[in-house]
C-alpha cells in the first residue's frame, strides 16, 4: 500500500484536499466516525430481527466514546507501528468539547480509534477496515461485561 488515496477504491469520488498523513487528527476522527457507524449499521442490518428500536440500542452499544475506547484498548497490541503513531496522534488532539456521555479519557480514546478508521479509509486500507471492524464487533458482542 502506497499510503494514497485510490479514487477506484473509495465510496465517493472526492479526493481529500491533503495526504492522509497531513490531515489533522480531526478531521481523520470526523471521517472515521461515519465510516464506524456505517459499518456497525450494516453489520446490525446483516442479522434477523430488525426492529428499529433494537438497532438502535445495539449500535449505541457499539459506536458510543466508552464502547470505542473499550475497543481501543483490545486492538491496541495488534496495531502496527504506523497505525500506533495515528493512534497516538488521535488520543492527543484536542477537539474542545466532551459529550455529555463520556469522561475525557474515554472520549479521547474513542477520537483515537475514529481516526484510525479514516486514516485507514484515506490510505486505501479497506481489507484492514474491515479486520478491524470485524474483530471490534466480535469482542465487544462477546466479551464478559
């Protein structure tokens, strides 16, 4: 992977108006927080039972600050170098606000593992999207609470 954008791999045709690597944790944290959800989304879709209400209540459970964080700290020790060195810009970006459901750590966290996901998205690495995603959902659905 040569670390660009692939127009021929992407969802949309808009190419970001910097490198991945140049873009601010922020931004790849805005990004990824749409492409997590979606994913989440279509992973609740793939089951039976699909009452809105439940969907709902299964995917907060899976893309809220403490659920991402949670989530961080189980795929932190098979992150390669690169993704720890976005990981670890992530954590320490400063966004200026906190939601109203989550600590600080928590949410710094959860903006760490977003930008992981755009960093991802916008260097074209859809297959570790997708391992990622799938080991995430997995450990969260199966983990002792």
């Amino acid at each position: 992977m040569n670390g660009e954008f692939d127009l021929n791999n992407a969802w949309f045709p808009y190419q970001p108006s910097k490198p991945a690597r140049l873009l601010s944790p922020i931004v790849l944290a805005y990004a990824g927080d749409a492409i997590y959800e979606v994913a989440v989304r279509q992973y609740l879709i793939s089951l039976p039972n699909l009452r809105p209400n439940h969907l709902h209540r299964s995917a907060t459970g899976l893309v809220s600050a403490k659920a991402q964080s949670t989530i961080l700290a189980y795929l932190e020790p098979e992150l390669t170098e690169d993704e720890k060195d976005v990981v670890r810009r992530g954590r320490n970006a400063k966004s200026g606000t906190v939601p109203k459901n989550a600590d600080v750590l928590e949410y710094r966290h959860a903006t760490a593992f977003e930008c992981l996901i755009g960093y991802l998205y916008y260097t074209g690495q859809q297959a570790r999207i997708q391992e990622l995603v799938h080991s995430s959902i997995e450990y969260m659905l199966n983990r002792s609470k």
